[in-house]
C-alpha cells in the first residue's frame, strides 16, 4: 500500500473481501457473527465504558499536537470522521475480534487473557510500524480494546471509535491528512 500508493485501492479491496466474507459468514453461521462481536444488544454499555478513555485520547491528543505544533486545521477532518470509522471496524473485527476472541474462544480454561491481549495488541502494533507514534498510539489503544472486547464482545462500538480516534490522531499528533494521502491524486 506505502510503497506503491495504493492507498484508497488497497482499502476498498480490502474493505469488500472482508464484507463479502463476513455476509457470506451471516449466511451460513449466524451465530458466528455474534461471536466475533457483530451486536447491537451491549451497544450502550460499551460506550459509557470506553468513553472515558476517549475523552483522555482525545485531550492527550491535542496536548501533544500543541506542544509539537502538529495539529492541522482543514475541512478534511470531516469525511474522513464519517469514512474512517468503516475502516476501524474492520481493523478491529481483523485484530481484535479474529485474533483476541478466537484465541480466547480456544482457551477453555480462560485463563489467559492477559497473554491473549498482549499478543494481539503487539500484532496490532507491529503493523503500524515504522511510524513509532502509530505504533505506540495503537499498543494502548489495542491493550484496552482487547480487555473491554473480551468481556462484551462489540465490534460496532469499537471500531467507530477507532475511527475517529485514529482521524483525531492524524491531525493532532502526527500533523497528517490522511484525506489527501488517500483521495487527493483522485481529486485533481
């Protein structure tokens, strides 16, 4: 995707095949939709738990940008808070739902839960790299991600989060549009 600038074709391909998969999943083993955390029911009560760690995401991130002098001020924040959350389900339901649920679903005994968050988080992590702030935003986001999934198992609330804190992330502290990185060569 960075080394050709592939970036909005990647996406979208990477986008359908999994929605494709995962309505085919639908078809054939309901059930397993709600397993992976594809439920409305805990909606609420996911919220009212994460949103605290958002607000002080959110604070840090525009305490950093400030001290940085990294935040960007365009119109762009808009669709990309209105797209990138599709995107973070995605990512979330890859990592966090795939990799964290099953393994803890492989676990009867449960008792590793800890190692099963860490794990996934690393993973999620590693593939941010090189960009250490990336790489380290999306550790912390992935260790509390990993704790509230595994105990309501709510992809929705999640990933839309994701969504807008990863678009937060790009304007505040890493002084990126990701509009531009990945419409504007499609835009002019």
């Amino acid at each position: 995707m960075d080394i050709l600038n592939w970036r909005l074709p990647f996406i979208s391909i990477v986008i359908l095949g999994w929605v494709t998969y995962i309505l085919w999943q639908r078809k054939h083993d309901p059930d397993r939709l709600r397993q992976w955390g594809f439920r409305t029911d805990n909606g609420w009560r996911v919220a009212k738990r994460v949103l605290p760690f958002a607000v002080l995401a959110i604070g840090s991130f525009f305490a950093i940008g400030l001290v940085n002098n990294s935040i960007q001020w365009t119109w762009h924040v808009f669709p990309i808070l209105l797209i990138y959350p599709l995107w973070g389900i995605l990512q979330q339901f890859l990592v966090i739902s795939l990799v964290a649920g099953n393994l803890q679903d492989f676990d009867a005994h449960k008792k590793n839960r800890g190692l099963i968050i860490l794990g996934a988080s690393t993973l999620f992590a590693l593939i941010h790299y090189p960009h250490l702030w990336l790489v380290s935003g999306t550790f912390l986001l992935a260790l509390f991600y990993g704790y509230v999934f595994l105990k309501e198992r709510n992809i929705y609330v999640l990933g839309i989060l994701h969504g807008w804190l990863g678009a937060l992330f790009f304007y505040t502290v890493l002084n990126r549009d990701p509009f531009n990185e990945v419409f504007a060569r499609y835009l002019h």
